[in-house]
C-alpha cells in the first residue's frame, strides 16, 4: 500500500510536468506562482493538478475495482479503463523523462557548439592577425629597399627646402 503511494506521487509529479509541457510549454515554478498571486499562471496550474489528480485517482480506483468486482463484463471494463488512463499517464510521464534526459545532451551540444564558435572566431582572429604581420613584413622590407636605393642611388624622395618645412 505505501509502495503504491509513493508510486502515485511519483506519477502524480511526472504527469504534471509532462502534461504542462505538452500543453503548455515549460513547467511552472509553483512557488513563485501563488506566492505572486497572478490568476493568469494558477490558473492553468489548477486546472493541470485536477486533471493529473483526477488521472490518478481512475488508476488507482480502477486498478482495486478491478481486483475486488466480480463478473467478467465488469472486470473487462475496468481493465480497459485501467489500461487506457496507464498509457495516458505513461505517455506524459515519458514527455517529462525525456525532457530531463534530453536537456543534459542539449546543454552539452550546445556548449560543444558555442566552444567551437569561439575556436572558429579565435582561428579567424589569428588569421587576420597573421595577414597584419605579413602586411607589416612586407612594408618593412618595401621601407629597407627604398632606404637602401636612397643611400645609393638618391632621388626616391623629394627635394624641400628649409623654407617648406618650417610652413608645415
């Protein structure tokens, strides 16, 4: 009897999770929600527990109906009963596990992915980098070869007198 309690609250939580997911996207923080008062989230929160707890009652009430009525019409009905709010509550039981299952591989692949956005932008930034250094090579030897071509050659640069450079 306790093991079949503790297995209803189990179900009762996974149920409510799952079936607030699927109808309504995320899950509520439940505190937060009465402690604010605001009748537009309890309100779907108060109907989503009458329906999980109204699911766990026809399967707990189903499940002794079933063991203690006697005839085999009735005992078909109720096994049917039984069977389909077990699948319902299964189903929305499952919506929630995989939701928590599922959300440590996306946090993990969506760190994989934002690890490899940086990397990717750290190798651009190291690209461009390189480009600079062999702009600036390039400029470097440019400037030696002309200072080497003045030294011996002259005219590269132009002739200004004492009178121009003082007007600067």
């Amino acid at each position: 009897m306790i093991t079949l309690f503790v297995l209803s609250l189990i179900s009762f939580y996974t149920n409510f999770y799952g079936i607030f997911k699927a109808f309504l996207g995320e899950a509520p923080s439940l505190l937060l929600d009465f402690l604010s008062l605001n009748f537009e989230t309890i309100t779907p929160v108060i109907v989503v527990v009458f329906i999980v707890f109204a699911l766990q009652l026809l399967i707990i009430h189903s499940a002794f109906l079933l063991v203690s009525v006697n005839g085999l019409g009735i005992k078909t009905m109720w096994l049917a009963i039984f069977l389909l709010t077990s699948v319902i509550s299964s189903f929305f039981s499952y919506n929630y596990y995989y939701s928590q299952f599922k959300q440590g591989e996306l946090a993990e692949s969506d760190f994989i992915f934002q690890v490899n956005a940086r990397l990717q932008s750290f190798q651009e930034l190291q690209s461009h980098f390189d480009r600079l250094a062999d702009n600036l090579q390039s400029l470097a030897r440019h400037a030696d070869r002309m200072s080497k071509k003045e030294q011996k050659v002259g005219g590269t640069c132009q002739k200004t007198s004492d009178k121009e450079l003082k007007n600067r």
